[in-house]
C-alpha cells in the first residue's frame, strides 16, 4: 500500500498547493499588485524567462510567492509521507517547465491532451491562454479551480473598487476637517 500513500500525499501536495498559490496568490497579485503581471505577463519574453527562475529580483520574486504555498504545504504532508512530499515537488516542477513549453513552439499531442482533459490537468495550450488573456486559464495545474477562481478574481474586483470609494470618502472628510 506504500505506493498508494505515495501517490495520495503527492497528488495532496500539489491540489492544495494549487489551490493556495492560485486563490492566496495568483488571484490577489492580479487585482491588488502588479509584480505578477509585469514579471510573469510580459509578452515575448523566452521560455527560460516563465519557466526557469532567471537572476532577477523581481523574477525570483515572483516564483518564491507562487511556490510558497507548495512549501507550506509540503511541511504538514511530510510526516504522513516524506517520499510522496519529494515525489510532488518534482511533478509540480515538471508541470512549471512543462506548461510554458508554448514558448517553445510545443504542441500537445491529442492523446495526451485527451488524458490531461479526463484528468483535469492544465495543458501548455491553455496555460498560454492564461498569458495571454488574464481573466481566463486558472489552476496552474488543475482546470477544476477555474470557476471558483473566476468567482474568487470578480469578487476581489468588486472589493478593491469598493475600497477605492472608501478610502476617497475618508480623504474626502479629512480634508473637510481642515
Ligand atoms: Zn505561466
Ligand atoms: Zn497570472
């Protein structure tokens, strides 16, 4: 049954590290920041620019904060199961390299893009999208996280233009005060 409970904290590992990075990081960066999306957004840029980290404060940066999560996550699963722990980590690497080979001119064969689909895996394809088009192409690595993220992204929208209004009332009346 080892390599069941292998199999189970690697797969853990890496939903609930997509599911962090995505709805604590990714999501926010895009409403509240910009660091994401002048690092990871920029047009024309090569795939060892998206995928392998390049010495680059901001770059760096940027991967650490999306990675964090995997961290974290690795730190609890661990005791459960340090070979499926290492075994995610390496997968979700590989899915890092393997989602920007777009950049590289990379097209999914359909057999694998049928698996990916059944398995709801993100594919380089539409892992472009996301590039290239910020409002679509949630989950780094699993599909299933692209409605709640959508939800999760307008709500967050809604917030920071309800903020604004806020924070300009507050001015407002401190100036009035004067
Ligand atoms: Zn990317
Ligand atoms: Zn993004």
């Amino acid at each position: 049954m080892e390599v069941f409970e292998i199999a189970l904290v690697a797969w853990a590992l890496l939903f609930l590290g997509d599911f962090l990075s995505t709805f604590i990081y990714h999501i926010p960066e895009h409403v509240f920041g910009r660091l994401h999306l002048t690092t990871h957004h920029s047009p024309r840029k090569t795939f060892r620019y998206y995928a392998i980290l390049i010495p680059d404060f901001w770059v760096l940066m940027d991967g650490l904060l999306g990675a964090l999560p995997y961290f974290a996550v690795s730190t609890l699963l661990w005791p459960y199961s340090p070979t499926g722990v290492i075994v995610g980590l390496l997968l979700g690497q590989f899915h890092v390299w393997w989602r920007h080979v777009s950049a590289l001119g990379w097209q999914t064969p359909q057999p694998i893009d049928l698996i990916c689909q059944v398995l709801w895996i993100t594919t380089p394809e539409r892992h472009w999208l996301h590039h290239r088009n910020t409002h679509v192409g949630y989950g780094d690595i699993f599909t299933f996280f692209e409605q709640p993220a959508i939800l999760w992204l307008r709500w967050l929208r809604f917030l920071r233009i309800h903020l604004r209004v806020q924070l300009k009332r507050f001015w407002q009346l401190a100036d009035l005060k004067k």
